[in-house]
C-alpha cells in the first residue's frame, strides 16, 4: 500500500512521534499478559493500543484516524481527505 503514499509508519515510531513532537501523553503498562499503551491528544482526545508489537505498521488510514482522534497533525502518510 506505499506506493503513491509512502512507507507505513510502525506503532513505536508514532507513539515516539507523538510525544516528542506532537504534544501528547504517553502512558504505557501492562495488563495480564497484554502491553496497553494509551496516548492522550493535546485536545483531550485519546487513543488505546493492546497487545500490539512495536514493530507492527499502521496503515494509512490509521494514522488518518489516529491524528484525527488525537487532534495532531503528525507528518507520516495518511489517506487523502475525502477517502477518510
């Protein structure tokens, strides 16, 4: 799916992203056997990752979503505006 986008973003490089540049809190823990991430956008939006590998890619539709929920604007690939 990169081409004409660009290479997916993995989950670490977002989750790296969003709290150096893109203003968010990042709180991460374990529950039971699962790691749990949750990033809170600098408008109060929030965002649950479970039991997901820091390597594993996000799709560009969900770094669309993601930056929507979380209120940024973070500079990796996204679907274009009227397929969001």
């Amino acid at each position: 799916m990169s081409a004409p986008f660009g290479p997916s973003p993995k989950l670490r490089e977002y989750i790296d992203w969003a709290r150096t540049e893109g203003g968010c809190n990042v709180r991460e823990g374990v529950r039971g056997t699962k790691s749990v991430i949750r990033v809170d956008g600098p408008d109060g939006g929030y965002w649950f990752f479970v039991g997901m590998n820091d390597a594993e890619p996000l799709s560009h539709s969900v770094v669309a979503t993601l930056d929507r929920r979380l209120g940024v604007d973070s500079p990796f690939p996204k679907t274009p505006q009227p397929y969001r």
